[in-house]
C-alpha cells in the first residue's frame, strides 16, 4: 500500500525560526513534490524533485529551501520563517521518470508561524 | 502559464442523485488526468486517472475525458453524504500535475 508520511500534522514556530518538514516516502517513488495549500488558492507547487540530490522550483520558491539526500525523503526547509509562511504543507510522491504521474499525498503538516 | 479551471462551488445535491463536477483545462497537450477528493482537514485522495477520450467507470464514479474541448468530468451517481468534500482536478504533460482549486460538493441527507 501506498504510503507517504510527514514529521508533523501540526507545528508552531516562531518568527525567524529555522523551520524543517520532514516527508518520508516507503514506494521507492523517484518524485516528490511539496505543496503548500491556503483557502482560496488551491494547491501552489513549492519545490520538486524528481532524483535525489536534483530539486527544481516550482511557483512560489521564495523563501524556502529543499534538500533530497536519500531518494525516500525529502525535507522542505524555512530559513527564516515568516507570518506569511503559516499554511497547509502537503508533500506527494510518483513514481516513474515522467513527473505528471499519480501523485500520492502524506497527510500533511499544519504549520503555524507566530 | 498552464491553468486548470473549476467551478468553486458549493455544489449542492440531494441524496441519491447525480453529481456532475467540471475541469477545463488550456495546455492542449495534457495527457494525463485525474481527480482527487479532500476532506475538511485532510489530505488530496486519488479517485480516478484517466488518459484516453472517452469514459472510465469505477463503481459509482465516471471520469469523462473529452481532449478536443479541453474538459474532463467526474460524475457521482447515487451520491452519498459521505462524498461531501472538495473535489480537484489535475493535469499533466511532462512537468509536475497542474491542480484546480477544487469544486465543493454538499450531498444533503
């Protein structure tokens, strides 16, 4: 089965913490992918990574940092977190070379920053 | 810019009726398609993927897939109230899946 874990359903952090989402992914899936979700605007692509140590923008990179050591796990990072940062924080895996392929989510982690 | 379109919503239907959800979609050169469910709180769901034009059934839900018009749908039949949720359609070619921002659907007991 299908199984795709995140380090926290709930996190608060202050502002200007170093903030780190841990995503562990048990396919051996080559992609994965963080997502972050606010009310009204849907899913927004972060970053991706289709091989470990590779990592590609997607739409909103700004202010966040990836890091993909080991092809199961992929860590979003938060420098400096900020109020703005405080959303919704879904990580997804695929398997495959191509990365349009079914993406299988975690639970995800809701992230607070004060 | 790619972009997936869905209606917001509420989509309200009654008990054991019908629902019928749309996604528009402007990259032509999509090929794949699928549509996810997502609860209050939780985490995207797969329901179904789909590839091909045409329709693809399973169990009580039927993705219709029609490339030339740059729509997919998903129906519900004998819709429950447990099938009340957010609804996202997402489409892909070559770079990571394009979601919508999802159709609320309310089945009313």
């Amino acid at each position: 089965d299908v199984k795709v874990t995140q380090s926290s359903r709930y996190l608060v952090k202050r502002t200007g913490e170093k903030v780190f989402l841990e995503c562990v992914q048990d396919m051996d899936h080559e992609n994965m992918f963080w997502y972050r979700q606010d009310p009204g605007l849907g899913l927004r692509l972060i970053y991706f990574s289709y091989d470990v140590k590779m990592k590609e923008k997607g739409d909103i990179p700004e202010g966040y940092s990836v890091s993909r050591e080991k092809k199961e796990r992929f860590s979003l990072i938060l420098e400096s977190a900020s109020t703005n940062q405080t959303s919704m924080y879904l990580c997804a895996s695929s398997f495959g070379q191509a990365t349009e392929g079914t993406q299988y989510f975690g639970p995800g982690t809701r992230l607070t920053v004060l | 810019q790619k972009e997936v379109e869905q209606n917001s919503g509420p989509l309200s239907v009654p008990e054991g009726a019908i629902a019928s959800l749309n996604c528009t979609y402007s990259d032509r050169g999509s090929q794949s398609f699928f549509w996810y469910r997502q609860y209050s709180g939780k985490s995207p769901e797969l329901i179904m993927s789909i590839y091909s034009n045409g329709d693809k059934e399973d169990g009580r839900f039927t993705a219709q897939l029609n490339k030339a018009s740059q729509y997919v749908s998903l129906l519900i039949r004998d819709s429950q109230p447990s099938d009340s949720a957010t609804y996202l359609c997402a489409v892909g070619r070559n770079t990571p899946l394009v979601f919508g921002k999802g159709t609320r659907l309310s089945v009313i007991a």
